[in-house]
C-alpha cells in the first residue's frame, strides 16, 4: 500500500483550519501543517484535529514553503490543500490512492465559492512524493508525468469579499519583484491583471492583461480562456467597448470552445449599447448570438475559471432580459420555460 498526507501551509488561519483538517482526516495517512508564523490559535486548532505541525520562517516564498511541507511529509501521495480550502466529495478516491502507483499527477474539481456566484477550476492537486513547486508566487508543480482527473471536489472561500480585504496586497509585491526579474513572462501578468481585478482597479488590470496578451506564444496556454474573458470585462468596465470588440474578434477562433468568453462579450455588447443607443440595432443581436453560443457549448467546468451557469442559467436570465426589454415576451417566456426559470 502506498501512503497519502494532507499537506498545507497556513499562517492565522484559525478560523478555518479545523474545517479543512476534518473535512480531509478520515481518508489520508497523516496530516502535516507548515506554519509560518501565526500569532492566532492556528497551531494549537491543528494539533487538536491531529495534524503534525512544524514551523517554518517566511522567505515571500510559497514553493520554497510547499517544498519544504513536502519534504516533512515524506509520503508516497501528498494532497496539497490550503486552509481556506476543504475536502466536499470523493473521500473514498483519495482512498483508492493506497492501491495506485504514484506515477501521475492527479488533477481535482476546485469549486471557489465567492458572493454571487460560484466559479470552477480544474487543478493539479494530488502530487507524488517526488514532485516539487516553482514560483515565488501563484506557484505551479514541476513535473513531466501524466495529468489525470481523479473525482475529488475541493471548495474554497478564500474569494469572499471579507478575505479578499484581508489578502490584499499580499500577492501584489511578490509578482511585482518576478516581474521586474522576468517582465515578459505571460503567466505572472495574468495573474498580476487577476489580482488588480478582484480590487476592481480596472486600469491596472486591463494594463497587466494588455501586456500578456502582446508577449504570449503562439501556443495559448490553458489559462488563455480566462484572460480573454477577464480582459473583456475590464474593457467593459473603462468603457472602452469598441476596442473589446475588436479584441474579441481577434480572439473568435482561438476561443470558439468557450461560454466566459461568449458570455463576457454579450455583458460587453449590451454596456456598448446602453452607453452608444445608436448602435443599438446593430449590436444587441450580437449581443443575442454570443448568449445564445453560450447556450449551445454548455457548461465547461474543466476549462480554467470557468463560472457556473455562463453555459446555463446566467446566459438564459441575459437572454430573457434582452428579448422582454426588445419587445420579444413570447420567445423570453419559451426559453424560460425551456430552461426551468
């Protein structure tokens, strides 16, 4: 049998480490928190819920602390959680790692549950004892082994409004310090644009996302669906509306398998024409055709940042807004219904 541990780090987060620690107890081996420098109840909560605790001295180095939590863990499996994250199903798959190789790496449902809405993510979690981290920030397992979907879903609450203020600024020096170390790197101003965004300091991410776009390869990068869509909302929200459409149209192709990205460049066509009603006759069947596109690719939880219900229910409720406000009741209330709303 092969051996599984939970592995996190976490610093002042008492108010939810017991959560994690019990949600995931039952189906690992051993649980080891890395704790570094918590002045709140962290340590003692995890202890209680029986984890292992080990401290570490913070160096703004997130692999530098996975890699030595690792390390600690020492096990055949690790399952790398935080502790704004918690185990909501698929126990029994962690369980089943016993009696697998650890020759793959294995990939969970991320659910981050925020005001408003949920969003999914599919993430390299489950790691094998052998694998380490790279990246200062937003840190990524290095590895060349095989991705596999394993049926784990993780929730996470770290993007409520109340741990966002908390984490502010965190993150922004640390990919600020990269950045000026490699600053044509695609990855790291996406995520600087992504964490401008959730401040809604639109300028500074539609700047970070502006400047990814110009360097990023020829090959997009699995995150490049949710760059898009993210850019289209901060282009939206500068009022900006005429050079988003003609990004999205540069981008059609490259994001025809997308509803964020279709549903974004609906939200961004209606603004355009609330904002210009002149245009009006011309862009809101636009708007219509990217909701409608929504509808007909459906869910995609596995593409990166996905948000539920863009291919579902929040695409249908755009939908019968603009049919009941242009006049179209019938058809509003037939897709309502259609859909169970």
């Amino acid at each position: 049998m092969y051996s599984l541990a939970l592995v996190v780090i976490a610093r002042n987060e008492a108010p939810r480490i017991r959560r994690l620690l019990d949600s995931v107890r039952p189906f690992v081996d051993r649980m080891l928190v890395l704790d570094t420098g918590s002045v709140d109840d962290t340590v003692a909560l995890a202890q209680a819920a029986g984890a292992r605790v080990e401290r570490f001295e913070w160096c703004a180095d997130f692999s530098a602390a996975r890699n030595r939590a690792l390390t600690l863990a020492g096990a055949d499996w690790h399952l790398v959680l935080d502790a704004d994250e918690w185990l909501e199903e698929g126990g029994e798959e962690l369980v089943a790692l016993r009696d697998v190789a650890p020759d793959f790496v294995g990939a969970v449902e991320m659910l981050d549950h925020f005001e408003g809405g949920t969003a999914h993510q599919i993430l390299s979690r489950v790691l094998p004892g052998e694998v380490r981290y790279v990246g200062r920030v937003h840190e990524q397992p290095r590895h060349a082994l095989p991705v596999r979907r394993i049926g784990i879903r993780v929730g996470h609450d770290g993007y409520s409004n109340a741990r966002l203020l908390a984490k502010r600024g965190r993150n922004r020096e640390l990919l600020e310090h990269m950045l000026a170390e490699t600053p044509g790197d695609a990855y790291l101003l996406y995520q600087l644009g992504k964490d401008c965004a959730v401040y809604d300091e639109h300028a500074g991410a539609e700047h970070a996302f502006a400047r990814a776009a110009a360097v990023v390869g020829p090959t997009r990068p699995s995150w490049w669906f949710d760059l898009v869509a993210r850019r289209l909302y901060e282009l939206k929200c500068l009022h900006r509306h005429a050079q988003g459409v003609q990004f999205a149209e540069e981008e059609m192709a490259t994001c025809a398998g997308s509803p964020d990205f279709f549903f974004a460049l609906g939200d961004l066509l209606l603004d355009f024409a609330a904002e210009e009603p002149e245009r009006a006759p011309a862009v809101l069947p636009m708007a219509e055709a990217a909701w409608r596109q929504c509808l007909e690719l459906g869910e995609h939880p596995e593409q990166v940042g996905a948000v539920a219900g863009r291919g579902s229910s929040l695409a249908v409720h755009n939908l019968v807004v603009l049919l009941n406000g242009t006049g179209r009741e019938s058809e509003a209330k037939a897709l309502a219904e259609t859909y169970g709303l």
